[in-house]
C-alpha cells in the first residue's frame, strides 16, 4: 500500500480498510485431512482454471528461484529473443504467464520442447503484448515512498496507524486504541533510524501474528508444520515446502487478518495437497470459505504497491 501521509493522490490504505469492513465478522468453519507442498505467487498462476493471466504489476524478483526452480529458457522469434521458464507439471494444456521475472509456461510432462515452442510462437502476439505492458507499469510505477518523519502513517492489519518519534517510556510502545505507534526516538532523528525502528516492529508483530496463526490453521488442518521463517520475496506471499517450511511475506503484516488468514490457510494446504488442483482449493474452503476473494485482493496488491520500507 503507498503509505502517504496524507499527501493525496491514490489512497490505497482505503482499499485495505474497505477489505477490513468486507471481512469483518468472517469465521472460518473447521477441516478435514492429509499431505503435501507448494507455494503462493502473487500472479496469475494459482488459479484454478489458467488462462493467459495478465499479473498485477509485480516486481522484478529481489532472490532468483532456487533449487528446483525452472530454469530459464531462450527462444527465437524471429528477430526477437524471448527468455521463458518451463514448468513441467500434471495439467492438460499448456498454461502461460507472465509475472515479474517475465513469462512462465507450465507444461504437461509429455509435451516435447519443440511443441513448447510451436505453442508459445502461436502465442507470441500475447506474449509480447502483455511483457510490453508490464514493462510500461513498472516505468509508470511512481511509487509513493513513505516519508520518514514524525507524524509518518502506515497500514497495520488494514488499517493506517500513525507513527510517533517520541515515547513516554523512551522505547517503542504501540497504543492500538489510538492506533499509534511512538518508537522512542528523539526528534531529530534519521529518517533511516525511524525506519529501521518501524520495520523491526513491523517484522516482530508479523512473526508474532503468522506463528500465532499457523498454530491455529494447522489445528484446524490436521497438519503440522515445522518452521516459519519471514520472507521478503517480492513476487511471493507465501511459500511451503514438502518438509513443512513455511516462509510468509512480512508485508502480509500491512493487511487485514483475514487476508493473512488466507495466505497461512492456503500454504498449510499444500501440506494435504501439493498442487492447485480442485481437491487444494476444496482444502483451502473447508477452513477459508471467502478464499476467493481474498486471493483477488491480494492480486490487486502487489507488494511493490506496499510502502516502501
Ligand atoms: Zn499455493
């Protein structure tokens, strides 16, 4: 979310407060069980039925994929050169997206390369499209940065809190009846010193909250997990592995917990159902009935949207 102290322009803490007043009063009912792994983009490719999706503005990826990641492909069009990554997996068409690290396919295991390539050639009045628009946002992409000051407004769970450089008690307190956040600095501190402060605080409630609610969700799940680690991936709210690591994007800390619900219930899913097919969604509804909303907010937020911290 720009976080801007009230300078005009988009107001994007509203959308979240908007999302907050949606979700208010939502329960989740309980679950079922199993096992397995995978983890959530922020675009396009977790949805259950896969046209081209045309992704939300991401980012360029802060860290490359790792180990086991697809690797990155070149294909001649041409006089262009297009760089894709392939995918193997178990759908029945090819599926094509294209996100911040630029276009992915995911194919079926029995489709060779060259049909890979026939599909993306045929595809490539698409392709070229859709990487042209997403260069343009990311050149449009004015972003909002928050300004560093005393009196410095930021969304927390939805909604914006307020920050304070001085504190009664000389260190951080967080009063969240006025929803104000007084890290304990003297006035005339760096602008880097207060963010520093915040996004400490920020990461400390995040960690506090995802344990906090991944007890819960896996409870609910019938599954376990066996860590959580904060990630600041910038194409990724959440990820789990097949050994039951689950890293959660701290920035989830900006937005309403029924979103961040969402994201744990969708990543301890995996742990029953390693892939995106009907049967994962079906976990994720047995324990987060309102998913699909909130997996389109979340599209509609890409974390470069987030202030910048
Ligand atoms: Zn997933």
């Amino acid at each position: 979310m720009p976080v801007q102290p009230r300078r005009g322009g988009a107001s994007q803490p509203s959308l979240i407060s908007r999302l907050a007043r949606k979700f208010a009063g939502r329960r989740a009912p309980e679950a079922a069980l199993d096992h397995l792994q995978l983890d959530l983009p922020l675009f396009g490719s977790s949805t259950p039925s896969t046209p081209p999706v045309m992704p939300l503005a991401p980012l360029p990826p802060e860290t490359p994929r790792t180990a086991g990641g697809p690797r990155t492909r070149t294909l001649q069009l041409g006089a262009r050169s297009l760089e894709y990554k392939l995918k193997r997996s178990a759908r029945r068409t090819i599926g094509f997206s294209i996100d911040g690290s630029g276009l992915s396919v995911t194919a079926p295991r029995w489709v060779t390369l060259t049909d890979v390539e026939t599909a993306i050639a045929e595809k490539q009045k698409w392709i070229f499209t859709k990487l042209a628009e997403w260069k343009n946002r990311v050149e449009q992409r004015a972003l909002p940065r928050i300004i560093w000051e005393d009196g410095a407004s930021l969304p927390f769970l939805g909604k914006p809190i307020l920050i304070r450089l001085e504190s009664n008690s000389g260190t951080l307190e967080f009063d969240a009846a006025s929803a104000t956040l007084a890290i304990g600095l003297p006035a005339h501190a760096e602008a880097e010193q207060i963010k520093d402060r915040v996004q400490g605080w920020l990461q400390t409630e995040a960690k506090r909250l995802f344990v906090e609610r991944l007890d819960l969700y896996a409870v609910r799940l019938e599954v376990n997990y066996s860590s959580c680690a904060l990630s600041s991936a910038a194409t990724r709210w959440g990820s789990c592995s097949s050994d039951g690591k689950i890293r959660l994007n701290w920035r989830l800390i900006h937005f309403p917990l029924p979103i961040i619900d969402y994201v744990v219930a969708h990543e301890l899913s995996h742990l029953r159902e390693m892939n995106h097919g009907p049967r994962f969604w079906e976990t994720v509804e047995t324990v987060f009935p309102e998913f699909r909303e909130a997996r389109q907010t979340l599209r509609q937020h890409p974390p470069e949207l987030l202030p910048i911290l």
